[in-house]
C-alpha cells in the first residue's frame, strides 16, 4: 500500500515538474490575431498560459468549439478579466475569446490542443 502511495506520488510530482507556462501572444500579449500564437508549440494538459492585457478593454473567456466558431460566450463560461490571467489547459482542445463587442470577430481568440 504505501509503494502504491509513493508511486503515485512520485508520478504527480513527474507531471507537475514538466508542466511549462506560455505567455499568450509573447511580448505583444493577449490582442488581436492571436489565433496564430501556438503554432508550433507543443502544449500539454497542465501546462498554464498566461494572457497579458489591458482589463479596460479587454477579457479572457474560456468557451467551447461552438463558442469559438460563433465569437459568443455560452450561458455559464469562466470570463476572465485580471490582465493577467492563468489558465491551466485541459486534455484535449481549449478555446478562448474576448467577447468585448467586436473583438472576437477582428481576430481576438485563440484554440489549442493540449496532448
């Protein structure tokens, strides 16, 4: 039993050690035309991304495909508005909008993969 504890131990702490944290956008931050920023990155559930932005004028909503595809946030979303927020990824895919009038659709939203 208390191997079985130790491994399991041992393999979270593995998984928590090779979780990586990405600043959404680089240097420019969470804005427009972000839908490009992770190309070529390879993102892992655990990993945490970070968006950087002004919260006057804009937020971070944590949507689904539909969400996404639509640029409108589904009844009950996680909206975001620090400036900074972190977000750890889930397995699988993760889409995130502004939902701040019109900025969705000029290009304000970002979908990952997460293996």
């Amino acid at each position: 039993m208390a191997a079985t504890v130790l491994l399991c131990l041992l393999l979270l702490h593995f998984e928590l050690a090779q979780a990586a944290t990405y600043t959404v956008g680089g240097s420019s931050g969470w804005t427009f035309n972000a839908a490009g920023w992770s190309k070529g990155k390879r993102l892992k559930a655990g990993d945490t991304l970070v968006f950087k932005y002004n919260p006057s004028i804009h937020n971070v909503v944590a949507v689904n495909r539909a969400g996404y595809n639509s640029c409108a946030s589904p009844k009950g979303a996680k909206v975001y508005r620090s400036g900074k927020d972190q977000i750890k990824l889930a397995k699988g895919q993760n889409f995130f909008i502004c939902n701040y009038i019109g900025h969705c659709q000029a290009g304000m939203k970002l979908a990952v993969t997460a293996a």
